[in-house]
C-alpha cells in the first residue's frame, strides 16, 4: 500500500504524536482523569487514577489530598485521615483539607486537635468559619478565631456579632475577657456602637 | 493594490451565502425560546427591561420589539427575518434582505442584551459591513442570468473595514490579557479547560495532556491571535491563505473543546470572504463554483426570474457613498470606540451610545485580564407542595450528594449564557423574574403539584493548580416567593 505521506513528514508525525503520547501518560494525566471520573461521579475510577499519581513524587501530594477528599465525602473517615493528614503536612496551606481534619477529629473525639485544626483552616479562609459554627455552635474558640478573621478582613460589624455571641456563652472567662477586648477595639476605631451585620 | 488586497466576489458570495445560512440556524434555534426570551409571558417583560437601571446606564436602545412584546407580533417578526435570511442566501434582493436581517437581529440584541454572546455580536457585525459590499453579484438570483463568473475583484474602504473586522476580533482579545495566567504561569488554558458547562469531553481530556503541554498551547494562544492577523494583511496571498487556514484551524480545535455555540462557526465563515481568487483557480474552486452557478442558473430558471440589468461594476454613487464613504465613517467611529476602550480612554459618551445603536459597540475581552478562577454551573432548588424535590432547569429530580458537572445540549446555550449574565449583574429582580418564569412554566404543566418554593443556586468552586480539587462555595443567587 502506497502512502502519501513522505518519509520526513510521516518522521514529524510520529515525533509529535510521542511527544502528545508523552503528556498524556505522564503522572498529571493520572490526576486529570481521577478529577474527570470525580466530577462525573465515578469514585471507584477516580480513586484508582489518584492511587497511580500517588506513586510519583511530583503529583504525590495532590493525589493524597484529592484521594482524601474523595474518602472524606464518601464517608470513610478512617481511610480519609492518613492522606489527608500527609497531603496537609507537604502543602499546609490548603484550608479545606484542614477543615476535613477537623471535622475527622471531632468525629474521634479528639478535641484539641480539631480545634487546632479549624483554627488553622479559619485563618487560611474564614468561611470555613461559618461552615463549622453551623454544625458545631458551641464551639466558643472556633467563634472567637472566625470573629478575628472576620476583622482581619475588614468586617468589623460581622466581628462584633461574633464576639458578642463568646461574651455572652463565656460568662467572664479568658475567652469572654479576650472578645470584650477585641469588641472595644473595634468600637474604638468605629466611634459608634457597633450594629450586627447580617452575612448575605 | 487590487490585486493584493481586492475581495474576489465569488469569495464574498460564499461569505453571504454561509452568512445567511448561519442567520438561518441562529433565529430557528432561537424560535422554541421565543416566548420566553423575548415577550412579555416570558423571563424578561419589555417593560420591566426599559424600567431596570443598571443593565447599560442612560442607554435606551432602540428595538422593533419595544412597539409590542406580544407573542404573535414577535413570532411574525422572526418568521419576517427568517425570510430576509434566506432570500440573503440565495441572493434574492440582497440589499433589501441584508439590511432587513440586520435590523430584526439587532432588534433581538437589544431587546434582550442577557442572552447574547461573542457570536452574536460578531454576527451582527460582519452582517453589517458585509450589506455595504458587493456580495450579491455572483452565486445569487440577482446576479446577471447566464455569466459565469471571473477574477473580479472589489476594493473599497468597506472591503477594508471588513477585513480589519475580522482582526480585531483576535487583536483586542489578546491585548487585554494581561492577567499572570496568560503573561507570567501560562497556566490560562489549564483554567479556561476547568471552566464547567463550558468544555467538552474532548476539552476534558486535553487536561491529560499536562500541565506543560497547556502551557505551550496557552503561548501558542497568544502568539496566533497576534500573528495570525497580520497575515491576512500580507499582499502576498500565499501568506494570506495561511492566515486563513489558521483561523479556520484554531476554531475547528475551539469547536473540539468547548462549547461556545455559534461563536467559533461564524469565527470560521467570517474569513471566506478573504479566500483570495487563486483558491477559485484551483480544482476543488471550479469544482465548486462550477457547482454554484449551475444551482443558482437552475434556481433562477425554475423561479422564472426576469434577467436583471445588474453588472459586476457599481455606479458612481455606490462607489462613492455605499463602498466608501458611510463605511469608512463607521469604521473609524468603531475603531476608535474600540482602541479607546482598550486604553482607557475618556469616551464620549453620546459616541459609544450611538455605537451601540448601530450594533458597533464590540469588546473581545474572552478570558482576560485573566481567567476566572472561580468554576461552576447553576440549578434551581424546588420543593412542590407533595414534597418533591427538583431542579427547574433540568425538570427532574434535584441531585443529591457531591459535586456534578452538568452540561447542558447546544440548543439550551442560550439559557446558560443568560444564567452567566444574572450571575455577572446579580440583580434580585431580574433573578426573580427568571424564577417566575420556570415557576409558571411547572405549574402550568403541573397543575396539581405546584412549587412552593424555589432557589436558585449557583454551585461554584475553585480552579486550584496542579489538579488539586478546589473547594465549593454554593452561593444563592435568588429565592422565588410567592
């Protein structure tokens, strides 16, 4: 069979076509189709392609913490925690997995290291904040770090709402001192009593 | 200079001819959403539109569907402009139809500026500098019975202000990408690839290629929308051809990719009229035009038409006013309403006013300064009074559990783009009349299962790099209260 393709453009061909061949079976490919068959709804395939991007030093720590996640909304806390747990400790930035680490060792028990955690979460993304004081209201020293990030950011009247709520469930302890505190900076700087701002 | 920069007539049929087709497709895919999209039972009432500030302040455009947005009115006004398309087409009193497609397209535009997309004003655009050429000489019942056609070419300012149409578009979405993904990480595509409801599976598997790959296809990007133009500006009609051929390209692989409706397909039938007449020399050019002229000779025989006087050449008058001097005035006003906006000039207001007027206001900011990091798609939550719960969008029963993609078919295009601009504006009302909308729609076809309540949420979340998968942040957008 004749071809019509001369030999120094079927030589190009082939070089791109290896060239494209590499890309798509390198270790990024892997985490490319976990997200693909993630947001298709297909765990079992997506798991499977985070476990081959975990065997390569480049993509190790994405694929942990995608593995994680997966585990995590699958309700398998157990298996969720040691990606999760080593994903955090090579990008300890990534708010959300230290929100799941959170939540993990609350469902443990373990509170003082899932106050920790959130903590660390709220100051990396304050809404995570107002994610947790949702299902965990009680929790006075998450509220006390949300209503400091809140001011960090600049939403004092949002703060203050928040550092009401401390005053008023402490009953004049450390925490209570701390908001009072904060609350009159915030009134200092504002000159005004400070209304509550209701989040949209 | 003719020779070099002359539009071949045959080239500027073909473009009126594909013009027309597409003008065709455009007001048929529009036709099942007519009612709401256009009229007062629908998602935006003329009224409330001209009573809303906000959407282009002290701007009152003009439209034939503000005399009334009645549903028999605005279908005969589609039916009158799917005529003008398709006698546009088939080059039956090409002025007359060109025009009055263009007046029934950017009567649509105004009348409802939330659905419209780059295609559309693009469309519009090329209609308008397309009515100022001779596009109607050849390959259309108009032109002289019995001629084949030649080697002709036409040269005038808006031979010219056509040809440069078809470079801004590229030019000035290259300009304004100044953002870090396109200048600095060339990480744009890598984003643009995660924009959901926006990319196809292909698209999906061109992230396999990695994060190298798509960062030498975001500098390709660039260097082709800067380059490629410059080609279609050579005198050489080799260099021309391959101008051509590239745009033609780079759309056929944005077709692959994503899914931006008619955008990429007029993209590529904008440049057909540039196809320099040595395409038409060719075999597969006297093939086709061999082809053409046999139709149309056919056609006009068989409708019986009555030979017209009509030559190539125009007279006097058209020359002078038609090809050069009413052009050349909108061309310049566009141009400089279009540089100006791009260097933050102070405008003039009553000139960009009458800019949008006439269609000419464009912008061709896709994707820039840089790439939205943020990712989703929309659903309206619904619960009717048996307790069912559902998405209005998509009629069926609300997805439950993680995050899903939804894309949505190419008719529904139009929905999407108008869910992208409530989202842009993040007017209450608007969001509410939208909800209205689908409420009504349910219990008209539900009369015993009413909705009594309504969400409409919008499930983003964001593009991390390295295939990191973004956290959610589902926003409401608005609540139907009945």
């Amino acid at each position: 069979m004749s071809s019509s393709v001369r030999p120094s453009g079927r030589l190009i061909l082939v070089a791109l076509f290896s060239l494209l061949g590499a890309g798509c079976f390198g270790p990024e490919s892997y985490l490319a189709q976990g997200n693909s068959a993630y947001f298709r709804g297909d765990t079992a395939e997506a798991a499977q392609q985070y476990r081959r991007a975990l065997d390569f030093e480049s993509t190790a720590n994405t694929a942990a913490l995608n593995l994680g996640r997966l585990y995590f909304e699958a309700g398998d806390l157990e298996k969720a925690e040691p990606y999760l747990r080593s994903g955090s400790n090579e990008r300890p930035d990534f708010a959300l997995a230290r929100y799941q680490l959170a939540v993990i060792d609350r469902s443990r028990g373990e509170l003082e290291s899932a106050s920790t955690e959130i903590r660390k979460a709220i100051l990396l993304d304050p809404d995570f904040g107002r994610i947790w004081l949702q299902e965990f209201p009680e929790d006075r020293r998450a509220r006390l770090s949300y209503a400091r990030a809140l001011h960090r950011l600049g939403r004092p009247e949002l703060a203050a709402g928040e550092y009401r709520k401390v005053m008023a469930e402490g009953q004049g302890d450390v925490m209570a001192v701390q908001a009072s505190r904060a609350l009159e900076k915030i009134q200092s700087v504002t000159g005004t009593e400070v209304s509550e701002e209701h989040d949209i | 200079m003719r020779e070099a920069y002359g539009l071949d007539f045959r080239s500027l049929a073909i473009l009126r001819i594909s013009l027309g087709l597409v003008l065709v497709f455009n007001l048929l895919q529009r036709a099942p959403d007519l009612v709401a999209h256009y009229t007062s039972e629908g998602v935006l009432p003329a009224s409330i539109e001209l009573s809303l500030a906000g959407l282009e302040p002290g701007f009152r455009p003009w439209s034939l569907f503000y005399l009334t947005d009645s549903p028999w009115f605005v279908g005969l006004a589609m039916l009158l402009g799917l005529m003008g398309s398709l006698a546009l087409t088939l080059g039956y009193r090409t002025v007359v139809a060109g025009w009055l497609c263009w007046i029934i397209l950017i009567s649509l535009h105004h009348r409802n500026p939330l659905l419209l997309n780059s295609g559309d004003i693009y469309l519009l655009l090329l209609l308008f500098w397309g009515n100022f050429l001779p596009w109607g000489r050849v390959f259309a019942l108009d032109a002289p019975p019995h001629e084949t056609p030649t080697a002709k070419s036409h040269l005038s300012i808006a031979g010219l202000a056509y040809l440069f149409q078809i470079c801004y578009v590229y030019w000035f979405a290259a300009l304004p990408r100044t953002g870090p993904s396109w200048q600095v990480s060339q990480d744009a595509l890598y984003k643009v690839l995660h924009q959901d409801g926006l990319i196809t599976r292909v698209g999906e598997r061109f992230l396999y290629l990695g994060q190298d790959w798509l960062a030498f296809l975001t500098w390709s990007t660039m260097v082709f929308e800067i380059v490629g133009p410059f080609l279609l500006l050579t005198p050489f009609y080799q260099l021309r051809l391959l101008g051509i051929a590239s745009i033609i390209g780079f759309h056929a692989g944005l077709i692959l990719v994503m899914q931006l409706g008619l955008f990429p397909w007029i993209c590529i039938l904008a440049v057909f009229g540039l196809w320099p007449s040595q395409v038409w020399a060719t075999l597969a050019g006297r093939w086709l035009q061999e082809r053409l002229t046999t139709a149309f000779h056919s056609l006009a025989n068989l409708l019986s038409r009555a030979p017209r006087k009509r030559t190539l050449e125009d007279s006097p008058a058209e020359r002078v006013l038609l090809r050069n001097l009413v052009p050349g005035f909108f061309f310049l006003l566009s141009t400089y309403g279009l540089v100006g906006d791009q260097f933050g000039w102070d405008q003039s207001q009553r000139m960009l006013h009458f800019l949008r007027q006439a269609g000419l206001h464009q912008k061709w900011r896709m994707f820039s300064p840089d790439v939205n990091v943020i990712s989703g798609w929309d659903s309206v939550e619904a619960v009717t009074e048996s307790g069912q719960v559902l998405d209005l969008i998509t009629g069926s029963a609300y997805p439950q559990g993680g995050y899903q993609r939804r894309s949505l078919p190419f008719v529904e295009r139009r929905w999407t783009e108008y869910s992208a601009t409530l989202r842009r504006y993040r007017s209450e009302p608007l969001t509410e009349l939208y909800l209205r909308y689908l409420v009504t729609q349910w219990d008209r076809n539900n009369p015993d299962n009413k909705i009594v309540q309504a969400t409409h949420i919008w499930h983003a979340r964001v593009v991390r790099e390295d295939f990191l998968l973004g956290q959610e942040m589902p926003q409401i957008l608005g609540r139907y209260r009945p």
